[in-house]
C-alpha cells in the first residue's frame, strides 16, 4: 500500500490530482515509515496513555472505506480519550467524498 501504483486506479487518480504524484508518494513514505517504526517500538500503550491527557471535547471522524488505518484504531480513540464523541462516515464512492470536499 505505501507505492501508488498498487493503490487502485479510481483512489490514486484522485489523490495525485489532489496532492501531485512526487508529493503524495513523499507522504506516503512518511506515513509507512512512521507506522514501522511505531510497530517495532511497541508504542501501543504509549499511545493509549497519552490519549487519557486529551482534555479538549473530540470528535473522531473515520470512513468506513478507510484502507490505510482500520475501524478498530479510531474505535480505540475514542474508548481512551474522555468527552469524546465517534463517527463513522459511510462514503458511498469517491466521487461522493469529492463532490463533498471541493
């Protein structure tokens, strides 16, 4: 998933009219490389007790097409950060999302 070219066609047209080609691939390479190295780490409870010192009201949007980061993480956030609220957004295709963010 961190090369364009194994992303399916309708997503990555989409995101290299979005962001360019050379950038989006920089930002995915960020992104893996930081999920990586989180994973080798351990930073899972790290990560759940720095969610207890969120003190802002939150909301947690999250679709439910979403590939890169699963329902269970965003489900996760919510459980550890007090007032806050979860959506799950059900994005019927990307042109919809599209349409909604231009």
């Amino acid at each position: 998933m961190n090369k364009i070219e194994k992303w399916k066609p309708e997503l990555s047209a989409y995101m290299i009219a979005l962001y360019g080609k050379e950038y989006f691939q920089e930002q995915l390479d960020g992104w893996f490389k930081a999920l990586t190295e989180y994973e080798e780490r351990g930073y899972n409870e790290t990560v759940r007790e720095s969610h207890k010192l969120v003190k802002a009201p939150t909301l947690i949007i999250h679709g439910d097409k979403d590939s890169v980061i699963g329902v269970y993480h965003a489900r996760l956030v919510h459980k550890n950060v007090k007032n806050s609220r979860y959506n799950c957004i059900q994005v019927p295709s990307l042109n919809t999302c599209k349409e909604k963010l231009l």
